[in-house]
C-alpha cells in the first residue's frame, strides 16, 4: 500500500514538474522555428504541404537563420486561379522546390533592417527586389512583418513569389 501511495505522489510530482517546465520555456521566450510557427498560425496549410513535398520541412527547422517571406493559403489561391491548375499539379511541378527557395533569404533580416530598392539573393541563387511604403517583395505586398522565430522570422505575403 505505502509503494502504491509513494508512487501515486512521485507521478504527480513529476506532472506538476513536467506542466511547470513548458510553462517556464513560454515565460522565458522559447520560440518554436519556422516551420512550426508557420502551421501553428493555421493560414500556411499550402505552404507547410508545398515545404513537406519538396523536401524542405527538415531544411527550415534547421539552425538557420533564415529570413522567410510566407505566402498565405489565400495568396496560393490566387496563384493557382493564375495559372489555372489544382494545388495537386502545384505540388508535382518540377521547380517547386525552387519555387520555395525563392521565398527564402539567408540569415534574419527584420523590416527595419530593408531599404527601399535594395535586392536580396534568396536560397534558389535568385533576387528578390524590396520596396517600401508599402513594404512589398517583388510585386507581393508584406501583410505581416516581423514574426519572429527560434530560427529566424516570417514575413507574410499575399502573393507567391515566382523566380
């Protein structure tokens, strides 16, 4: 009876420890990465699958930084009513991977840290042109700046970006 009790006392222990720990790493501004933050968010389910498909997911949870301008599920929409495909023949094209690559920048670049004109080369050896007032990247406006993350941070676009 006395082991059953001891027992029953050390579990919660640990459950009170374990629930005190995760409470402590959000108190203490412990950041999931790119990918997680981006799913989390709820409006990158093209994304998160396009990064899935094309090999990348393990990629943008890496150390980084990486400076990453999300298309929305909207904005993937938007591309493929363009292109008059399904997301289905989105997620089989050739260059997806590249495609993805173009929205990603090298280290963690925040929107102070743009300058109108400027032209920054992404993953896929391509630039991108920034322009401010209002911020955009190329011809996408950024909708939401600055979401920061353990690996770096997200910009969000309402356009996909295509090299």
């Amino acid at each position: 009876m006395e082991k059953r009790k001891f027992g029953l006392v050390l579990l919660m222990i640990m459950m009170v420890l374990s629930f005190s720990a995760g409470a402590f790493a959000e108190e203490q501004g412990v950041k999931k990465d790119i990918v997680d933050t981006a799913i989390e968010a709820g409006n990158f389910n093209t994304l998160a699958a396009a990064l899935k498909k094309a090999g990348l997911v393990d990629t943008l949870k890496g150390k980084g930084p990486f400076t990453v301008f999300a298309p929305t599920d909207e904005a993937f929409n938007k591309l493929l009513k363009k292109l008059d495909i399904t997301a289905e023949e989105l997620l089989a094209r050739k260059d997806l991977k590249d495609i993805l690559l173009y929205h990603v920048v090298p280290g963690k670049v925040m929107s102070g840290d743009l300058k109108d004109g400027m032209k920054v080369e992404t993953l896929a050896k391509k630039k991108v042109k920034i322009s401010l007032n209002p911020t955009k990247v190329n011809k996408a406006n950024v909708i939401k700046p600055d979401i920061e993350a353990s690996n770096g941070v997200i910009h969000v676009i309402d356009e996909v970006l295509l090299p």
